[in-house]
C-alpha cells in the first residue's frame, strides 16, 4: 500500500480515538463504513483497469516472443537456402522482436507487482469493512439497549415520585371533607336532640302546670 494515499478522514487507526470521543459511536463507525466502502469501489476500478493493461502488455509479449521465433526460424532457412542477405534481414527483425520482447516483459512483471499490491489493499480495506461491520451491529445492540433502559428509567422513576404523593395529597382532601361532612351531621343531629329534649321538658312542665291549677280548683272549692 505503499503506492496509494489513503484520503478518508477516518482510518481503523483513528478510528477508536474518535469513537471514545463521541456519544454517538454508530454514527462514527457508519461514516467509517460509507469512506471505506467509497475506497474499495476506487481500488477495485482501479485494480480492473490494472488487470486490462496487464492483459495488453501480455499479449505484446506474446506476440514479439512469436515473432522472434518466426524470425530466427526464417534465418535458419535462408542460410540452408545460401540466402545470406536474407538471412541477416530475418535476424535483424529477431533481434528488433527480442528487444521489444524484453521491454513488454518488463511492464508486464511492473504491471502484476501493481496488481499483486493492489490485490493485497483490496483485501485489508475488505477485511477492515467486515470487521467494522460486526462492531457496527454489537454497537448499534449495545445504544439501543441504553436507550430502551433510560427510556424505563424515566417512566419508573416519574411512577416512584409522582403516584404516591398524589395518593397522599388525595387522602389529605378526602380526610378534610370527611371530618367538615361528619361534624356537620353531628352538630344537627346535636341540635334535634337538643329541641326534643326541650319539646318533652316544655310538655312535662305544661302538664305539671295543669296539675297545680286542678289542685287549686280543687281547694278552693273545699272552702
């Protein structure tokens, strides 16, 4: 990887620093994942652009080693023919064909070290995705798990606060309306018992009234 700058703001050697930083470490590990996926779709294009011109250069070899034995087969025909001169024409085009041999060769062996490294960033960026990935889901787990939990906090804890004094303030009021309710019935009930003790008093006294004026009827009559 030594040929190729990797560019993304976040790398697997950043990328704990940043999480350990965030509150939010699936947004982090997932802007991670969309660089890297981006980075592997450019290695791969280029990595198949590569393998195409390792292709071509192939060929060229192919064809100037052919080309090269062709020539060095016609030469040996024209000396057994006594044909000298063309002869010597066959093994200049073979040397010409030898040469370009060696050049496309050497691009060739270039052009596979290109995609041998290539090949091997392809498989750490892949390997990186996918491990990143598997921590993505347990992270994702693991905020979830949080949130549900703080979710219930708040609803446990408004029940803990709320209910009980509402019950103790709804049991003060009742207590309050009880005892005004009860009081009132007994201060009437007080009263007609009062105004029936008095009822009974004032015809006890009506008759004993009666019993004295008959009595005096009754002396003086005696006289």
């Amino acid at each position: 990887m030594s040929m190729f700058k990797r560019m993304r703001d976040i790398t697997l050697a950043t990328l704990n620093d940043k999480l350990e930083e965030s509150q939010d470490p699936v947004r982090i590990i997932d802007q991670f994942l969309v660089e890297t996926r981006q980075e592997i779709g450019e290695v791969q294009r280029l990595y198949d652009q590569c393998a195409h011109h390792s292709k071509q250069l192939r060929q060229q070899v192919d064809h100037a080693t052919s080309m090269r034995e062709k020539r060095e087969e016609q030469a040996v025909l024209a000396l057994k023919a006594d044909e000298e001169s063309i002869a010597k024409l066959a093994l200049q085009e073979k040397m010409l064909y030898e040469e370009k041999e060696r050049q496309y060769l050497e691009l060739w062996e270039q052009s596979q070290d290109t995609l041998k490294e290539l090949g091997e960033q392809l498989n750490v960026l892949r390997n990186e995705y996918q491990t990143v990935y598997n921590k993505r889901q347990y992270y994702y787990a693991r905020m979830e798990t949080l949130r549900l939990q703080q979710r219930l906090n708040r609803r446990t804890g408004g029940y803990n606060s709320d209910v009980p004094k509402m019950f103790d303030r709804l049991d003060d009021q009742m207590s309050s309306i009880e005892y005004e309710t009860y009081s009132l019935r007994d201060i009437r009930k007080l009263g007609q018992e009062a105004s029936r003790q008095i009822g009974e008093v004032g015809n006890l006294l009506e008759e004993e009234m009666a019993r004295l004026k008959e009595k005096l009827k009754r002396g003086e009559g005696k006289e």
